[in-house]
C-alpha cells in the first residue's frame, strides 16, 4: 500500500525509553541542520550562564561531611578538570552532528533542563566549598590556582562539572555502545578530579550524579513523547 506508515532509518527504537519492547516509532522528517544548530547554539548559551551567577552569588553554606576530610588536593587532577571542558565542547558538537535526531532532541532537552534547574539551586539555595590553602609548588600547582582565582567558590551542589560529564555519558552509553568502558572511564576521571582539586565535595557530586540522571529519563521521555 503506498499510503503505509514508514520507519525511519535511525528512530526505530521504541519510546519512551528508547529500547523498551513497543511498536516502532513514527517516521518523523530528520532535524535539519539548522534545527541542531539552534540546539547546539542553546546549549552553549545556556552553558555560559554559569560564570555570571557563578559571580554575583555570594554566602550559602559549605555542604561538606566528615569525609571530606580525607580527601586530599592532588594538583595533577587540574588536567583532566580542564581537559573535560574541551571534551563536552566536542561531545555537544559531535551530537549535533551526528546524532540521530530523537536521540539528539534527547541530550539537548535533558541537558538544558538540567542546566536550568541547577542555576535555581545555586540562585534560590546558594552553596560554596570551602577551598583548603594550597602550599604546593609546581606547575601543576600553579595551574590549579589559576582556576581558583577565576573560579569562584560558588556554585557547589550540583557540581556543573559532574552532572554535564555524567550525562554526555549516559547518552554515549546509549548512542555507541561499544565504547562504553570509554565513557565510563571519562566519567569516572572527571568527577574524581572536581575532588582531588578542591572544587567540590562530595555531596556535590552525589548530587550532580542525581541531577544528571533524572535529566537523562526527563530527555528521553520528552523526546519519546514528541515521537
């Protein structure tokens, strides 16, 4: 019959969920370009919003736990903490790409969603961490109180580092299984990194992990539900 549904090449997954047993999805026309370029454009403004909250945010309370204590600050870690900047410039990047477009709609609305509701916390229910003084010397050292000095304690529970990682790994997990250990691996070095820094506690990443999760059920039931 010439009138039959279609199903897409890459959307053939069912929904919500994107895996569970159902029906096939819908043929849906694919994002253009364009649209992933508004996405991407959306994500990274969004991203930017941290520094001027990060700023003009002052007081709150310091969410620490006594095993905090004993974490030591590592100046080495500062690699891997910068490092993870450039790798969500290109994760986002290569979503927008490549990414099949339900997928993509995913990772953006999960992200921005989580985004958005981490800059209410640090807004409505500010937290700090308090940093340990750092006597170290060395280049590493060196670098590591650059970015203390252009970043400021603010801005702790979620940790941004922590649930942008977790969920560019979560999606990764789903979008190219068979590098999983890899971004596992990624996710792991980061969030131990925002510790052995000094950039966060522990709590902090608890709840970025949590944040970073919900984001990454919200996305996939949105775009499930567009579908």
């Amino acid at each position: 019959m010439q009138d039959r549904l279609q199903i897409t090449e890459h959307d053939t997954t069912a929904i919500p969920g994107f895996g569970q047993a159902g029906p096939p999805a819908i043929a849906r026309p694919r994002m253009s370009p364009w649209k992933r370029l508004v996405w991407l454009l959306t994500i990274f403004a969004l991203q930017m919003l941290y520094f001027p909250i990060n700023r003009l945010m002052e007081g709150g309370i310091a969410p620490s736990t006594p095993m905090d204590d004993w974490i030591p600050v590592w100046p080495i870690w500062v690699v891997p903490y910068l490092l993870s900047l450039l790798w969500w410039t290109g994760a986002f990047a290569w979503a927008a790409w490549k990414m099949e477009a339900k997928l993509y709609r995913a990772l953006a609305t999960g992200i921005i969603a989580v985004m958005l509701f981490s800059y209410a916390v640090y807004i409505f229910c500010p937290t700090y961490v308090d940093r340990p003084p750092l006597e170290k010397e060395g280049w590493a050292a060196d670098l590591l109180r650059l970015v203390y000095s252009n970043d400021r304690d603010n801005n702790a529970l979620p940790s941004g580092h922590t649930y942008t990682t977790m969920i560019i790994s979560l999606f990764w997990w789903r979008w190219r299984p068979r590098q999983r250990w890899l971004w596992a691996g990624i996710a792991v070095i980061v969030l131990l990194s925002t510790l052995f820094t000094g950039q966060h506690y522990l709590l902090d990443v608890v709840a970025g992990i949590l944040v970073a999760w919900a984001g990454y059920r919200f996305g996939l039931v949105w775009a499930g539900r567009r579908s």
